[in-house]
C-alpha cells in the first residue's frame, strides 16, 4: 500500500511523481518502489485513494492462494 505517493498505481509505474511535497523526496519514493517491482515481478502496489484498490488487493490474494 502506497498510501499518498499515488492515487493510481499505474500512473506509479509510469514515473508520475505527485503534486504535494518535497519533488525530490517524492521522485525518490517513486523510484524506490518501482525498484522494488522490479526485484519482485508479483509485487501488487496498492493506492490508497484508488477506489478499484480492492479489486487488485483481492485478485493479488486469489493469486497468493493457488501458489504452491
């Protein structure tokens, strides 16, 4: 959960660095998680002001559940 970084994980991904705060501190935000996608491929970033969140949320769980 990415809490205000972004509203939209897809815009996360994309490098969109948000409005408020510190541009620095936010770009480095962004990119650290987006890092971390990377290192982990199955990775589920969740925005905490995206109302489908908790389709992606689910749909991470549902996949979790039927690994070996």
């Amino acid at each position: 959960m990415v809490g205000d970084l972004t509203y939209d994980a897809d815009l996360l991904a994309a490098g969109h660095v948000p409005g408020a705060g510190s541009k620095r501190r936010m770009r480095d935000a962004v990119v650290a998680v987006n890092a971390l996608g990377q290192r982990w491929p199955d990775l589920t970033v969740l925005a905490a002001h995206d109302p489908t969140a908790t389709d992606g949320l689910a749909t991470a769980l549902a996949a979790d559940l039927v690994q070996p």
